[in-house]
C-alpha cells in the first residue's frame, strides 16, 4: 500500500489574522525554486583591468512555489480554494502588514536546506484559471506564489556572533601567532586581544578559550 504524500502547509505566524491559519495544498508542486543574491559594488582603480568587488550586503532569500488546483470532480467554484492563499498578499488589518507565513514541508528539511520550514511574507501572487464550468464557473487554477524571506534583526544578529570562532590557547601560543594562522596575517593579533580584552599579549595562559572574530 503506497503511503499518502505529505503535503506543503503554509502557517500564518501572526497571533491575530482573519482569515484560515493553516492551509494545505491540494496538489504539491512538481518543483520550486529557491534564489538568494548580494549587492555587490564595484570599485574601479585605474590602470587596473578590472574592478575590485566589494560586498555591500545580502538581499532577503526567495521562495517560489506553483500550485494546482481542481475541483472538476465536484463542480465547485476552485476561487473558493485559491482565495484563501490569494489572501496571504493582502495586509492583515490587524498589523497593517502582510501575514508572515512559515511553508514546511514533511520533516526532512525539504525547503530548507538541514531546516524543514521557510519563513516570509509574500512578495507576489499570480492566479491563472484554466478551465470554466458552461456559466463561467471556473473550476481549474494554477497559482505562483513568491515568498520573500522574513528575518528579524535579533536573529540576524545572532546569527553574525555565531560565524566567531573559539580556540584553546596551547603552551607557546602567541596572538601574532594565531592571527597568522587564523587570519593569514600576524598584524591583526591586535584584533583577538580587543575582542578578548587581552591588555597584555604576553600574557596568555595555556587552556584559556579565546573567540576569534570574523574577518571584515
């Protein structure tokens, strides 16, 4: 007996909103696309043949999902259906934003990379009805939902703190030592001793933990 696929849920994480809290997918989708980018500025120098790249920052993850739905067994109007993910575009009258959503799918991390959920609000929705009833009824769609990644600030933070490394201080250690190591540069042991208040590089005790900070 084959067992019965699980379906994509899309939740709406805000306490207070309208419309259904949980949907479900009538069909999942045969694929969906996933894309991130970076704003990169370009610094020319010149006598040089190309530019050097600098990275600005990181543009928000993105989720594109392309939905089917049909209701031609039972006849029914299929907007009765697509209303409710159409809704997820429009602003909650509540927070007087758009719904943030979470899209998981099975436990696996299917969406995500190791995660098994995506969260974000929806950046655009686009509703294509295929096929219609003798009184224009239409009782087939096809809907493509773009997700825009949500991320509070606190989380971001946090996860920059977590790219700091931590290392063991060992018997002949030194931090011009381990800026070299760690940074391909002994100059920037002055790095470490700031992020660890380490008034004196001399002095550094076998077993310590120190944090290694992240390169600029």
């Amino acid at each position: 007996m084959t067992a019965e696929p699980t379906k994509i849920k899309i939740r709406v994480l805000d306490e207070r909103y309208d419309g259904e809290r949980e949907l479900t997918v009538q069909f999942n989708p045969p694929d969906y696309r996933l894309s991130k980018g970076s704003q990169i500025a370009e610094i020319g120098i010149p006598g040089i043949d190309s530019p050097l790249l600098q990275f600005i920052r990181g543009t928000n993850e993105k989720l594109v999902l392309k939905l089917f739905f049909d209701t031609t067994d039972s006849g029914a109007d299929v907007r009765d259906d697509t209303e409710k993910f159409y809704k997820l575009a429009k602003i909650n009258r509540h927070t007087h934003a758009l719904p943030r959503c979470m899209i998981s799918w099975g436990e696996t991390g299917a969406l995500k990379g190791d995660r098994t959920a995506f969260t974000g609000i929806v950046e655009s929705i686009d509703q294509n009805f295929t096929l219609f009833k003798p009184n224009g009824i239409p009782i087939r769609a096809e809907l493509e939902l773009s997700f825009r990644e949500y991320r509070t600030l606190k989380e971001q933070i946090r996860e920059l703190r977590s790219y700091t490394r931590r290392r063991v201080i060992k018997e002949g250690d030194t931090l011009s030592g381990i800026a070299a190591e760690e940074y391909n540069d002994p100059g920037e042991w002055r790095r470490i001793a700031d992020k660890n208040r380490i008034f004196d590089p001399r002095m550094l005790t076998p077993g310590q933990a120190i944090e290694i900070p992240p390169e600029d």
